[in-house]
C-alpha cells in the first residue's frame, strides 16, 4: 500500500527572523500577559485620577462609562473578552484597576485571553498575509483587485459607523439655519 503525501509543510518549521512561529507566539502572549498586569496595577493606582488624565480625556467619558458597566457587570470575563473587541484589548484592564476588579480573577482571565487570542491571531494573520503573498506571486492582478477590495470594506465600514454615530438633524434645525 502506497502512503499518499500531501503537500503541507511542517507547521512547526515556520519561522521569522531566524525564530520559530511558535516561539514568537509564545513570546507574544507573555509580553502581552505582563502589558495586561501593568495596565491594571497602573488603574490600581491611579484610580479615578486615570479619567482626569490624557489617556482618559482621549478615550472619553461616555465610553469609560461604558467599559465601567461592562466590568461591573461581567467582571473578570469582562477582561477575557475584551480579547476580541479591538477597541476594548487595552482601555478595558486600565477600568479594571479602576474597578479593583478581584486581582486572582484578573490574572486567571487575562491568561486565558492570552492563551486563545494570541495563537489564533498569530496564525490567522500568518497564513492571511502568507495566502495573500503566495497570491501576489501567482497573479499580481488578482492580488491588486483582493487587496483593493479589501480597502474598499474598510472603507464602508468606516463610513457607515460615523455616519450611524454622527447626531441627526431634525427638520426645524434645517429651516432655522
């Protein structure tokens, strides 16, 4: 009987400036598990003095209200995913100091949050970049027309969150202007 090889490489041989893949994962979500601890020591600390700074003046207050409720009502699982909100990743530990949020429960969800999001965003945004550069090798064109696609959703995305967040006019502010 014949074995059938498949033509997929050995997922443990990817490497990046000389490092294995996995390494780098590893690193990653160590150095990002010591960012979540400094930003909740730092909130800790600080307390609500954190709002009347130029970190919380730049996030706003009605979207630290938002993240305070979040943690209030979810607490630590809050933290785990806030893993998965682009926005939230790192505004949300910082409440969490603020909050005093239990300090154990913290560690146990920003690990878990490290040890699922860091692997699957390392290796998701892997094989995308690879994919799309193994594209351009093969069809420069067809590489072009996905990547000007892809610009033209963020585009609409972008579009369409302002336009849903910026303040409607009613029909007496255009007959008073």
């Amino acid at each position: 009987m014949r074995l059938l090889v498949a033509n997929i490489p050995d997922p443990t041989s990817a490497s990046f400036l000389g490092m294995p893949l996995w390494l780098w994962v590893l690193l990653g979500g160590i150095g990002l598990f010591g960012v979540f601890q400094c930003y909740y020591w730092i909130g800790h600390k600080l307390g609500p003095r954190l709002y009347a700074s130029r970190l919380g003046r730049k996030i706003d207050e009605k979207n630290i209200l938002t993240v305070e409720n979040a943690v209030r009502r979810w607490g630590a699982l809050a933290v785990y995913g806030c893993f998965w909100v682009p926005g939230l990743r790192h505004t949300l530990p910082w409440v969490a100091g603020v909050l005093r949020v239990s300090y154990p429960w913290y560690v146990v969800a920003s690990a878990l949050g490290c040890l699922t999001w860091v692997p699957v965003t390392s290796f998701g945004l892997y094989s995308l970049i690879w994919g799309w550069l193994k594209l351009a090798a093969e069809s420069p064109f067809l590489a072009g027309g996905v990547a000007a696609a892809l610009l033209a959703a963020i585009v609409t995305v972008v579009c369409l969150r302002r336009r849903r967040g910026a303040p409607r006019r009613t029909e007496d502010e255009f007959t008073n202007v």
